[in-house]
C-alpha cells in the first residue's frame, strides 16, 4: 500500500526534475511568460508532491505512514480516515480565518522551496 502510495508524488517529484534538467542544460526560451510557466510548472509539481505527502487521509501520505507505522499507530492512524477530509478542511479554513496561522504553508513552503532552488541550481 505504501508503494502504490508513493508513486503519485514520486511521479510529480520526477516531472519536477525531468523539467529542471531540461532548464538546466538551456532549454528554454527568450520569452518570459513562457519560463515563466516553465518554472511554474516545477514549482507546482514540487508542492503538490508535499502536499500529497502529507500524513491525513484522504492523500498518500496518510497510507505512506500506515505502511511503514507498527500496526498499533496504523490502526490509529485507519480510525482518523473518516475524519480526515474535514480536518484538512479545517486546516485549510485555519489559514483564511487567521491572518499569519497557515500550517499548509508552513509544512510545505520550505521544503518546497529548497528543493526547487537545488534542482534549478539557485
């Protein structure tokens, strides 16, 4: 489960990169706008690995750590699936209704950040 699990963010990391190589090595064009999209496009793809990487149900990361947990945090973790859109809602929601409170953001910012400066050599 964990396997299956961690191919649609591994796929979005190898999209990701497979555009960073291509920028790297000077494909890319004199227009603006469209390294813009370019670039935009391997930002997204980092961010949405993260995000899917998160550990509540319904994304990947929540059956990533079921996987990998002992079997007592996995039946935990499988009791928290029911709740677990509604508490990614919330979270979201967290961040409208309190200015400088985005955990998302927090959890995925950084890292993504990082990891498109190291792929595009920044």
């Amino acid at each position: 489960m964990a396997l299956v699990s961690v191919a649609g963010p591994l796929s979005n990391l190898l999209l990701a990169a497979a555009a960073a190589l291509l920028w790297r090595v000077g494909l890319h064009t004199p227009w603006d706008f469209v390294n813009d999209i370019y670039s935009e496009f391997i930002f997204i793809n980092i961010v949405l690995a993260l995000f899917n990487m998160i550990p509540l149900p319904p994304l990947d990361g929540s059956k990533v750590l079921m996987g990998i947990a002992p079997v007592e945090w996995a039946d935990a973790l499988a009791s928290l699936e029911q709740y677990g859109m509604y508490i990614l809602m919330g979270l979201i929601a967290l961040s409208f209704a309190v200015p400088g409170l985005n955990l998302i953001g927090m959890l995925i910012g950084g890292p993504a950040a990082l990891i498109y400066r190291l792929l595009l050599g920044f």
